[in-house]
C-alpha cells in the first residue's frame, strides 16, 4: 500500500496504518469542530470531489456529498455503470485523467491494488471510501463518536464481535492509534487479517483473538459489529456459522454497565444484531452515522489544504 503522502504529491487518506496517530488525533479533533460549527465557512469553495463507486453505498455517497456542499465544494459521483471502468479502462488511466477535472478522488473499490493504482497514478488526493480490507473513514467517525459520549478510548476495551472484516481491520488501526485494546471474537474461518494484527502489536497496541463473543463481551466498553455478509462476499453458510455472534441483550449485558454498541450501518436486524440492541439506550449508531459527514469534512480538508 503507497503510503498517504508521497514526497511533495498529494496528500491521501488512505489506511489508519499509514498515519501517525498526532495527525489522526487531530482530525478527530477537527472533525468535532466541524459538528460544533466552530470553523471557518466554505474553504472548499471551487473544489470538485469525483467518487467513484464500484459497490453500493447510502452513508458515504450522501455523507461525503453533503460535507463537499457544506465547505462550499461540489461532487461528481461516478458508479460503475457511468464509466469507462466498467468496459474495462484501467483505474490508472481513470485516474490521470480524472485528475485533470477534479481536486480529488474518493473510490469505494473491492481491491485494494485498485486504490493503490489510483493513489499512483492520480496527481490529486485520494480518500479511501471502502476496499474489502479496510474502511478508515468508517471508523474515524466511531472514534469521533466514542470520545463524544465517553470521553477517551485510552485504556478502554472494544469488543469486536462476528466476521473480521474490513471495518474490523481499521478499528484494530485505530485501537492501536488511540490506545484502546481490542479483543476480536470471531469464527477460526473469519479471523481479521494477520496483517492489520501484525501491525497494531508490532506498535504495542493489543489485539486479543478468540472465538467466544461472551468472552470478548466480558466488561467491555464498546461492543462493535457489522454485517455478517459484506459487499462482495459469497453466502458460504455464513450465517450458520456467524449464528452465535449474534449481538444481543444477553451478550450487550456482559459488557460494562455504561458499555456503548456501534455498527457501520446498514445493519441486517435479527442477523449480527437485535432490534432490541438497535434501538436501545446503548446504541450510538445514528450519531455513528451523522459522524461520518463532520469527520469526512476534516479528511476533505485536511486532503484539500
Ligand atoms: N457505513 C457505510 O459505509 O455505509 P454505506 O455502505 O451506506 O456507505
Ligand atoms: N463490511 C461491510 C461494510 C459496509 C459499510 C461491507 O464491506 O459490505
């Protein structure tokens, strides 16, 4: 993966594992000063984001287009059917060219060698919006939303709890950044990559493995979890296997008692969570949601200064 700034290029938001945690701490920070209103208006008047969507999305596509207005930017949004790229152009020439129209290039893509062609060949920032390893923007929103409800996530404990996916592949980054120690319950089958594990222990952070969501639960502040079928993923008896990662009353119980439940949204109700969970006392998903748009605005800006 191209690291997020090449010397003297453009400056990408791409994995949490590529920043240094001063930078990401202040975009947290940023982000919170966007949602208090506390910044100056329209600094992205004149500047134009492409996206390029290769799967489908609600929260980033409105997110991202609505934080893009309110900076005074605009968006051009590109699914695959619009473009060339789904006739087969290459996403290096996508990017040369879409380089010569738009200040920057946000793209939801399955591979990450796909981002990594666009960060090499684009002469404009990049902003990661989803690959199937890793969902950054994702997850400095529930940082964002962590700290406003509970204040800082050093020392805390995050429970992961299901599949280790890509939004689980950037809260072990992120856990590691802001001092938290992730404990990841997943199926053997379903394990994070040893690659976003390697790298959080490798900086001290602690990542705890195993397969019982009870376990993971225990006293935990945070329990986290997504669908157990991501974009792209085949349907190869996940749920029989995912069936007892279930995030429910009885598992939220086991966490601490002012324990808080995220989810990336969309969410697939009486499968990985309960409506019960959903919508109770504990869920932050809706300000998780409303997150992703202030924490977006610091990226964009951040990107675009
Ligand atoms: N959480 C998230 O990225 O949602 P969308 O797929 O709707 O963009
Ligand atoms: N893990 C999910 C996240 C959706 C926002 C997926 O990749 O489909």
């Amino acid at each position: 993966m191209t690291s997020q700034t090449t010397a003297g290029g453009p400056r990408h938001f791409l994995d949490l594992d590529r920043f240094d945690s001063q930078t990401l701490r202040q975009l947290v920070d940023l982000g919170k000063a966007y949602k208090a209103g506390r910044t100056i208006n329209r600094p992205l008047a004149g500047k134009l984001l492409a996206m390029i969507f290769e799967k489908p999305s609600t929260r980033t596509r409105v997110s991202f287009e609505a934080g893009m207005k309110q900076l005074g930017g605009d968006v051009i949004v590109l699914t695959r059917g619009d473009t060339q790229l789904g006739r087969g152009e290459t996403v290096a020439d996508t990017a040369r060219v879409l380089s010569r129209f738009v200040d920057a290039i946000m793209i939801r893509t399955d591979s990450p060698a796909k981002l990594d062609d666009l960060v090499s060949y684009a002469t404009v920032p990049v902003i990661n919006g989803l690959t199937d390893e890793s969902h950054p923007c994702q997850v400095m929103a529930d940082v964002m939303t962590y700290e406003e409800h509970r204040g800082s996530l050093a020392g805390k404990v995050v429970a992961w709890i299901g599949d280790g996916n890509n939004v689980a592949a950037s809260w072990i980054h992120a856990s590691a950044h802001f001092g938290a120690t992730i404990r990841l319950a997943c199926p053997d089958s379903l394990m994070p990559a040893d690659k976003a594990v390697s790298w959080a222990r490798e900086r001290g952070g602690r990542v705890d493995l195993m397969t019982d969501p009870a376990q993971a639960a225990a006293g935990a502040d945070l329990i986290v979890t997504d669908t157990w079928l991501s974009m792209g993923c085949r349907d190869d008896d996940r749920s029989k296997i995912l069936a007892p990662y279930q995030v429910n009353e009885a598992l939220m119980d086991r966490a601490a008692p002012d324990a808080l439940f995220m989810h990336c949204l969309p969410a697939h109700r009486g499968e990985e969570v309960t409506d019960a969970v959903m919508d109770g006392p504990r869920s932050v998903v809706w300000d998780e949601a409303e997150n992703r748009m202030h924490v977006q605005k610091a990226i964009l800006t951040w990107c675009l200064a």
